[in-house]
C-alpha cells in the first residue's frame, strides 16, 4: 500500500470529525473509536491559537464544546489545553493526531486563512503532506497550499468552485488541479447523485458526499457511482462497507498504530507536543490491544 491519500480502489470511508457520532468530536477519543473500527481515512478541521498551535475544531470558539466563552484564536494553546470537554476529554493539538497515527489518511478542512501558514508547517514537520487532503471555502487557500507543500497534497474543490461545477454557472477547473469535490448530502438527497457524479468525473474530480448517517442513503449514493462518504457515524459506514463487501479494515492494509519510538512535535520545533488529552505524548503502538491501552492512558 502506497502512503498517498486516496490510494484505496474502493470508495473512501471517512468518519467525520474524527468520529463526531462516537464521541465527543475532533478529540483522541473519537480518533480512537473509529480507527478501532478499523478505518484508515479521518476527517477533521483546523484552527490556530493565539500563540500559532494548529488544533482540530471546528467551531471559531469553544463555547458549543467546553461551556465556557473564547475564540480559540483568542486563547494560547495552554489556555486550550487546560479544558474539558464535554465528555472529560481535551482538544487535540493536530500534530498530536498526525503523529499518533502515521498511516491514517486525513481529510482536513481549512476554517480561515490565518491558519494556513502554521498549517502547512504542521504537515511538513510531521511528514503527513501525502496522506492529508485539504478542503476549505477558498480556491487561493488551496492554491497557496499547493504552491507551498507540491503536488504531493492533495486537495478538494474550494466552495466558491463547487456551484459552478454543479451547473450553477460556467465551470472552469482551477489551476492547483483538486482531486476531489466535497458535495453536502442536502443537494443530492431529493436525486441528482448520478449528473453530479459524472459532471466531477468529466472535470477528473472524484466526489465525496458529506452530512449523512442514514445507511439506505448511503447504499443509494454508493449504487449511484459516488467515490467516497463522510458521516459521523463511523460504526454506520462500517456496516455499509461490510454490506457490500468492499470493506478493508485497517489490520489487512496497514495497522494504523503509531510509529515505534515516535512523539509528536510542535510545529517548527524539535519539541515534543503534550498529547491532546493531557499527557506528554501518546505512546508507541503497534497492535490493536497496545491502542487500546494507549487511549485508556490518553483519557485517564
């Protein structure tokens, strides 16, 4: 198996933020249920803090998640770190999930331009830029990543893009070349899956479906010639797969179990990053029963 995102013949499985349906959403935990599930592709969002640290989450504060007020570009990652979440877990710095597991392919959506310079250094840091796929709203995010990181990243159709290609005026592919579009779950779920299928594939796009958990949905998009599916519901997606007999856990193509003697680092130093849920790293593994170890210690 290949490291590049996307390498896989069958249709990408993707729980969303890391797991949102399992557990609390962009956290180690979530990581954990999924990949214990056995899938080997993630996605997640990032965001920087005050002091330039790259964490997963989503929302501009941390009110939604914590109960307490704060733009998290307003807050030092000490400040961050120092929370719980609603589930008693902490936010994960993204190095700390890129390190963690460095055969897990993520799917990274970029929420504002200020993070995509601590972003991109993340990636190259971690040596993570082949297995992640950055999304976001703009094409010149996009074309900055690429320009900067090469063509090893892969990346998906900016938002501004996506109306245009599917019909909503004239559509041009732009020039960092995306290899994916992104499409809501809310424009095909009245029909139309298969026209949106072939329009991405007539401009060499291969188009992932977001924002659905319902298994016959799935099955009909998938009937319908779509290449990939992000949901919250890892357990779901799973099922689907196993339904249709094109599952490949993670134990038969490469355990997503972290890299032996590795710790993560902080972007731009040779520093070990505290792990997302509080500890100073997240320790070696390499089988499905040492993982399971590890998130109890991360969680502890």
């Amino acid at each position: 198996m290949s490291d590049c995102y996307g390498d896989a013949d069958v249709p990408l499985v993707i729980p969303h933020r890391a797991g949102a349906g399992l557990a609390t959403e962009n956290t180690v935990r979530a990581a954990h249920r999924s990949l214990s599930l056995g899938h080997r592709y993630l996605e997640t969002d990032a965001r920087t803090t005050r002091d330039g640290v790259v964490v997963a989450f989503h929302d501009r504060t941390v009110n939604r998640l914590a109960g307490v007020g704060g733009a998290i570009s307003a807050l030092t990652w000490e400040e961050i770190g120092a929370l719980r979440l609603r589930d008693g877990t902490r936010v994960a710095r993204l190095d700390t999930l890129l390190n963690a597991w460095p055969s897990v392919r993520w799917s990274i959506d970029v929420k504002d331009p200020a993070t995509l310079p601590a972003l991109l250094a993340v990636l190259r840091t971690t040596g993570a830029t082949r297995r992640v796929c950055l999304a976001g709203t703009r094409d010149r995010w996009l074309a900055a990543a690429r320009d900067e990181l090469g063509e090893g990243l892969a990346t998906a159709l900016g938002w501004e893009s996506i109306g245009r290609l599917l019909g909503w005026g004239r559509f041009r592919l732009p020039g960092y070349l995306p290899s994916y579009v992104h499409v809501p779950y809310a424009l095909v779920r009245r029909g139309g899956a298969r026209r949106v299928v072939e329009r991405a594939h007539g401009a060499g796009l291969r188009t992932v479906v977001w924002g659905l958990d319902d298994p016959v949905a799935m099955h009909r998009l998938l009937d319908a010639g779509v290449d990939g599916l992000i949901s919250d519901r890892a357990d779901v997606l799973r099922e689907v797969m196993v339904a249709r007999g094109t599952w490949a856990p993670t134990g038969q193509r490469g355990d997503p179990g972290q890299r032996r003697g590795s710790a993560p680092q902080a972007a731009g130093t040779g520093v070990p990053a505290a792990a997302a849920d509080g500890t100073s790293a997240i320790p070696a593994t390499s089988s499905p029963e040492r993982s399971d170890e590890v998130a109890r210690a991360a969680l502890s």
